[in-house]
C-alpha cells in the first residue's frame, strides 16, 4: 500500500513538474516576441495546462499528505516526504498568489464559461496599472519558481521512496 502510495505521489508530483517546467523552458523564446504575439500564444495553453495543473497538484499533494501520515516518523523517508509536501505546497501557492492573477489578466477578453469561467474567476484580483512586460516577467518567472519547487518535491518523493527500501 505504501509503495503504491509512494509511487502514485511521484507520478502526480511529474506532472506538476513537467508543466511548470514547460513553462520555465519556454522563457527565453517567449521573451523576444511583441505584446500581440505574447497575448494571443498565452491563450494557447488552456485548457490543457489547467486540467494537468487542476489534477496534478491538488492530487500530488493529497497523496503526499496520506504518504507522509503513513510513514514512520523520525525516518529519513519520513523527513524527505515532509519537505516534498513543503516544496509542493509553495508551488502551489506560488500559482495562486504570482501566477494566477496574471492569467486572469492574459484570459480577461476570452469570455470563458463553466469551468474555465468559475476557475479563472476565483482567487486574487488582476494585477492593473502594470505593464504588459511587468506582467509577462511576473509570469514567466513564477513558473521557474514553481519548477524548482516541483522539481525539488519530485527528488524528494524520489529519495524517499529509495531509502524506504
């Protein structure tokens, strides 16, 4: 069961991982198009990205959390389980606070309805009077952050589940 568990929660913690890596990969290229061209290439990414993002993360850290309850405390499997669960929630938070109110403001003309509508209409209020290229960096930059955070968490479920056998 613990295997499993362990196994499920890096999987999820990729996918995390993979997308915000995606992301971060993309800056440099993404840094040298014009306003229009940037504005219309964010657009692209939904909603794929939001249901990778919507499952992977909410899921990685839920199965984390069971993971670490069942690890035996004191253990280094335990301690490295614990700082996985404290770099997948900074990632995530990261994307409430940083990221996500950039993409309410990227996403504002779109017209999205269900899902995509209530999803992108909860949190933070859109950032105003910031220009568009203060917007791209807040951007682009919180999803480095997020794939050090998601890659750290990833190693650490890694290392974990290495000690533990």
């Amino acid at each position: 069961m613990v295997q499993t568990l362990q196994i499920l929660s890096i999987a999820l913690a990729a996918i995390g991982m993979g997308l915000s890596l995606a992301h971060a990969l993309e800056l440099p290229g993404k840094r040298r198009l014009d306003e229009p061209t940037y504005r219309r290439v964010q657009t692209i990414y939904y909603p794929g990205f939001t249901v990778g993002g919507a499952l992977g993360e909410p899921g990685a850290m839920l199965a984390t959390l069971v993971l670490l309850l069942l690890t035996p405390s004191g253990t280094a499997a335990f301690w490295l389980t614990l700082a996985a669960l404290a770099c997948l929630l900074v990632e995530h938070g990261v994307y409430w606070v940083v990221t996500h109110p950039v993409n309410k403001a990227w996403l504002a003309g779109e017209g999205l309805r269900g899902a995509g509508g209530a999803f992108f209409g909860s949190g933070g209020a859109m950032p105003s009077n910031q220009s568009w290229t203060a917007l791209r960096d807040r951007w682009e930059y919180s999803h480095v952050a997020r794939a050090v955070f998601a890659g750290l968490a990833f190693l650490a479920l890694v290392w974990a589940m290495a000690s533990s056998a």
